[in-house]
C-alpha cells in the first residue's frame, strides 16, 4: 500500500525564501500534498506563494492567518488539515536535496516503531548526539523532520501552550520517547539549511531561554538540579553574554514562573523518567 505524506510549511515574512524552497520540491519522486501557512507576514510573502502555486505539479493547500501563530501551534494547526499517514515539518529557509524526502520515508516504513525521522541540516548540524547504528537520538529538530501522525496526535501534538517557537521540538521527542516511540537521525537524507546574515535574534534568544527553563521543570530528574544552577550562572555571570541580553534573560526567567503550575501538573504526566535519550545535556541548558 502507498504511504501518504504532507508536507507543513510556516512561513513569516519570508518571501525572499519562497522560490528557493519550492523549486527544491520538485526534485521529489513520490505523491504528496504541500500544505502552506502564512502566519501574518508583512511583507510580500502571501503574494509570492500564490504566483508560484499555478506552477507546480503537485497539490498545494495554502492558508493565511491574521496573527503569528509562532511555529508550534502553526504547525498543529496545519496538521489538523491534512490528512496524510506521514507530515514531513520543514522550514521555510531550507532546500532539499534529491532524495531527502523518499530517504526519511524508507526509514519510516522500515520501522514502525520510529515516530520521528531527522535529515541532515547543512551546512551546519546540531550538536547533538546519536547511535551511528540504529540512528537513535535525543531529539529531532522541527526544521526538518518526518513524523508518523499516529505517534504525533497520540502525544497531542505539539505543545503550543507553552511554546511559541524553540525547545517544542525537544518537548515533542521527549514526549515520544516516554510513550515508546523512537526518534533518529538519517544522516542520508539532507537539506540545506540557511543562515540568514544580519537577522536580529533577540526574540530568538527570549524564547530560547525560557523554554529550556520548561525543559528543566518537566523532565528533569531529581540528581539534576545543579543543571539549573549551572544554566542561570552561565547566563548572568559570564562575560559571555552582554547586559542587555542579560535584562532580556531576566524578563524570560519572571516570565517562565506563571507556567510553573502547569508544568508541575504534566510533569506527572510526561517527566521524571530515567530514559537513557531524554538528557538535558542535549540541549541548551548544558551550553
């Protein structure tokens, strides 16, 4: 029986990204469906999809929202419309390369046991460990990753309570290993993930730190606390970082305290498990 997959795309302000992207797609060689959001660009984004779409060969479902949905709740969103056995998340500042998607695929259905499936970024990876035989690994980046909807919608989908954009990737692998899911690495399949120069990160950087607290506070185990003690000293006493990011740090950390309750609450549900792939040394809180 032929698998089906969709492809989710959420774009914000990103017209400069949109041709490159699409004409990587049509390298693909098997059937699938693009499923496209535009979270309130404001620039020509919307217009730039919209003139491309006559030309491809596959079918596109494009929807535009008035407000920046951020990448989590985008993608659930985008998620409920389609209807594919397989959702490939990918980023609109990549292209693939021949092959990629039909890889991740092959790997899948290999397997039924894996619920996630990670190409290879470059030029630059993630730093993250993985076993070079089964491909195991800690967490699968959303920018571009192959995921099973059974496993998706049994763990809920992303979390799009707590994250806006950053960590819901790690959040949604943790809560698959949990359920006995796999997530691995195929580092046969690649994309060429861009660096855009000269992008102001300081959303980036909020978000980033405040949810690597909610890493902590939902999975973290109990000989762990000196993580946190770690993290916040790295983050306030180092000369590596400036004053200002350091008022930014302190804004996200008064912000991360009103998700306390609700993290304590589906800690019960989803952290402290001993398992040998949920590390917080994987992420940004060992940095």
């Amino acid at each position: 029986m032929r698998v089906s997959v969709d492809i989710l795309t959420v774009f914000h302000n990103s017209k400069t990204l949109v041709v490159p992207y699409l004409e990587s797609l049509k390298t693909i060689s098997l059937p699938f469906t693009l499923c496209l959001l535009d979270n309130a660009s404001q620039d020509d984004t919307a217009s730039v999809i919209t003139g491309k779409m006559a030309e491809m060969a596959f079918p596109v479902h494009f929807y535009r929202s008035l407000s920046n949905n951020g990448f989590a709740r985008g993608m659930n969103l985008l998620s409920q419309q389609s209807v594919a056995d397989y959702l490939f998340f990918l980023n609109p500042d990549t292209t693939l390369h021949p092959g990629c998607l039909e890889t991740l695929v092959a790997r899948a259905e290999a397997d039924p046991t894996i619920a996630i499936c990670e190409a290879r970024q470059a030029p630059i990876e993630h730093t993250k460990g993985f076993d070079r035989v089964s491909g195991e690994t800690s967490w699968c980046s959303g920018a571009a990753a192959l995921i099973r909807r059974k496993a998706f919608e049994e763990v809920g989908r992303f979390d799009e309570r707590l994250f806006f954009m950053y960590c819901e990737d790690v959040d949604l692998s943790w809560r698959l290993w949990t359920r006995g899911w796999r997530c691995v690495y195929s580092p046969g399949a690649v994309v060429t993930h861009f660096s855009l120069p000269g992008k102001v990160r300081t959303k980036e950087n909020y978000f980033n730190f405040r949810n690597s607290l909610f890493l902590y506070h939902r999975f973290r185990n109990d000989n762990e606390s000196g993580v946190l003690r770690s993290f916040l000293s790295k983050r306030f006493m180092s000369r590596r970082y400036s004053w200002r990011s350091k008022v930014l740090f302190a804004i996200a950390f008064a912000d991360h305290i009103r998700y306390i309750p609700y993290l304590t609450k589906t800690r019960q549900e989803w952290g402290g498990r001993d398992h040998p792939w949920i590390q917080l040394s994987e992420t940004s809180l060992s940095e």
